[in-house]
C-alpha cells in the first residue's frame, strides 16, 4: 500500500494476495488492526471502505513562519529589479 500510495478496497487486497491463499476474513482482521493502530485511514462511500496509507501531518507552524519569510524576500528582491529596470 506504502509503494503505490493509492486507495484500495478489500476485494483489491484480496485479488493481491490470492496467490498467497490468504482469506478475505484474514484480510479483514489486518485492516481492522492497522484501523486501530492508525497505520491506514478508512472512508466509507456508502456500502464500500476504502483504505489509505495514513498521510505525515502538516507541517507545524514554523514551515509558515519560513515561507512567510521567503515571500518578503521575493517581494524585496521584485521591488529591487522593477527599480532598476523601470
């Protein structure tokens, strides 16, 4: 699941694992501990799940405080060339 990044339904895991004669049951078991475990996310779309590799967490605050900092820079440096050039 980690190599593709993709959702997948139980029946795509089963069909992958069939050539290992692992049961839907068994299957089912795994994704509920993993559920638990917060490995993977699940969205329900009516009937059907849809599991996901969970995602890494946004980045904190500070990330904002850097971009917002690079963006004054960029403004500083376009003010600079529109001065020289205009």
């Amino acid at each position: 699941m980690q190599t593709q990044n993709r959702p997948f339904s139980v029946q795509n895991i089963v069909d992958a694992l069939q050539k290992h004669s692992i049961k839907k049951t068994a299957v089912d078991r795994s994704l509920a501990s993993l559920l638990d475990a917060a490995s993977i996310t699940q969205k329900l779309y009516g009937k059907s799940a849809v599991y996901l590799v969970a995602q890494p967490p946004p980045p904190d605050a500070s990330a904002h405080a850097e971009t917002a900092a690079l963006d004054a820079q960029i403004a500083a440096a376009r003010a600079a060339l529109a001065e020289k050039t205009g």
